[in-house]
C-alpha cells in the first residue's frame, strides 16, 4: 500500500499520482458476478429529476458491488479469498467465501490478507476483520463499519483509512471517539468490526489534471463571484469583483463558520462532545 508518482512525461502526468495497488491479490481477476448490480447513474439529480448536487456527471461506467454492511451471519467461519479494488469507494473490499458456500463482500481492513479467516458473533475473538456487538469489544480497540442503530447495517467510518476508538460503556451504552474528534454514545448492541479500514494513503493522491475529475463524474465548478447575481448571491459587478460579503453556497448559506446542524435533531442528546472545527487556523473544540 503506497502511492506511485507519474513521470512528468506531459504537463497533465506532472505532479500526478496513484495508488499503487499493492495490496490487490490479483489485478486481473474479475469481480464476483453474483455480487455484482447494475448502476444507473444520477448525476446529481433527486428521484424527481431535480439537481441537489451540483458539478456531478458523466464519468467512467460502473457496476455496484454489494457490501454485506451487517455480518449477521454468525459462528459461520469464512476465508478471505482475495482483497479486490471497488471504484465506488475509496477503500478496499475483501470477497469471502463462507463454510457453507455463501460468498460476501466486505469491507478491507488494514492488515487483513487473503487467506485470513473471518467470523462475526457475540462471542468470537476480537481479531482484525470480526465483526461483533460493541459489547463484546475490549475497550480501547480501534473498530470501523459501526451500527448508529441494532440491525441497521454500518454506517460510520467505512471510507479509507477510518477508525473509531472504543472509550467506554456505561448502562447499555458505548462511547466512540469518532475521527472528527466527536465523542459519542451508540447502543452497545450495535455491532462494529475491529480494526481501521486500509488504504490509508488515499488521501495522497494527487489528481493531477482536470480530465482524470472527469473520469470520476466530477465535472467543472464555477466560481460565486464569476455568475450573474441572479444565480449566485455573491454574483454580478462591474468588471471582477470580490463579492462584497461572506463566502456562501448558492442558497446563501455561509460557507466559512456557519451552523449546518439541525438544533432540534434527535441525535443531539448522543453526542457526549462536538467535534473540532478549524477557525482562523486555530482548532476549536465544540463542547455541548
């Protein structure tokens, strides 16, 4: 697992780099065709067709892989036969193939080979790539894939190089140190999987040119200040101007230090401490 630099061999190669996909069990073979969903691209658009992101479409085709999000098949030992590369994700997945045949994807820990045995249960050892109630975690281990609620699926810390870390558990509940600084508590019948999800240096990747954006379905953003005032509150002006007010979204909402948390959200009471926020290029610590 690191990262490969281009040769400056054009002006679109230099500076560039990828992963170099070192931790791939076999590059040339194909996903699991059981496994695999078609796609259809949104381009930022609701089921109403609607744009609520915008810069978004084109972009290479795809086809979904199904992550087993749950691990709810339990006491049921399974191999690790290959670690694969997903281009909907940023990390890597793992294709496991059960004792009784079942095949799986999940997601790849940081440390898990092909090979390595998997189990997911309420008493299985806490070993890299189980999965498991948070209370059955020792506490201080790093997980990842954790459940916000019993049988939902994972839902926090699944992108490349993530982890939670197990603080403690008090009357049912667990506390997580999320990586935003975040502390908070989660039902410990939740499950979670230990370790921290691989390809860490993901966020090294230097793009490089504006084409390869285009091959993720990233298509160009324009500036505020450069649009008409009738599309952008900082828009308009005589020649180039600066905006004349805060930085914003297109909607006006403030883009540097503004709340975008909902002050009646429900999950509010979870949250033991708010996370970090960057001001001035001081960190400040949130506290409820």
């Amino acid at each position: 697992m690191g990262i490969r630099k281009f040769k400056p061999t054009s002006a679109g190669r230099r500076g560039g780099s990828e992963s170099d996909f070192s931790e791939i069990t076999d590059r040339k073979k194909k996903p699991e065709k059981s496994l695999l969903r078609p796609m259809v691209r949104g381009s930022g658009r609701n089921n109403q067709g609607v744009i609520t992101s915008r810069c978004r479409g084109g972009g290479h085709k795809r086809r979904y892989r199904l992550i087993d999000f749950k691990r709810r098949k339990d006491d049921v030992s399974a191999v690790v036969v290959s670690i694969e590369y997903d281009p909907n994700r940023s990390c890597r997945i793992a294709l496991l193939n059960y004792e009784d045949g079942v095949k799986a994807y999940i997601l790849a820990p940081d440390g898990l080979k092909a090979g390595d045995a998997v189990i997911s249960g309420e008493n299985v050892e806490a070993r890299v790539g189980n999965s498991m109630p948070l209370s059955s975690i020792p506490l201080g281990m790093d997980v990842h894939n954790i459940e916000m609620q019993p049988n939902h699926g994972g839902q926090m810390c699944r992108s490349a190089g993530t982890k939670a870390t197990l603080m403690a558990r008090e009357k049912g509940w667990a506390q997580l140190l999320l990586p935003s600084g975040e502390i908070r508590r989660i039902s410990d019948k939740c499950r979670a999987t230990v370790g921290a999800i691989g390809n860490a240096d993901h966020m090294n990747i230097e793009i490089g040119k504006a084409g390869r954006a285009r091959w993720m379905g990233r298509r160009p953003h324009v500036r505020g200040v450069a649009q008409n005032p009738v599309a952008h509150p900082m828009g308009g002006g005589e020649g180039r101007s600066s905006g004349g007010r805060h930085p914003c979204s297109r909607t006006g909402k403030l883009s540097k230090g503004g709340n975008t948390r909902k002050p009646r959200k429900t999950s509010n009471r979870s949250i033991i401490r708010r996370r970090r926020t960057v001001r001035n290029g001081q960190k400040i610590l949130k506290v409820k």
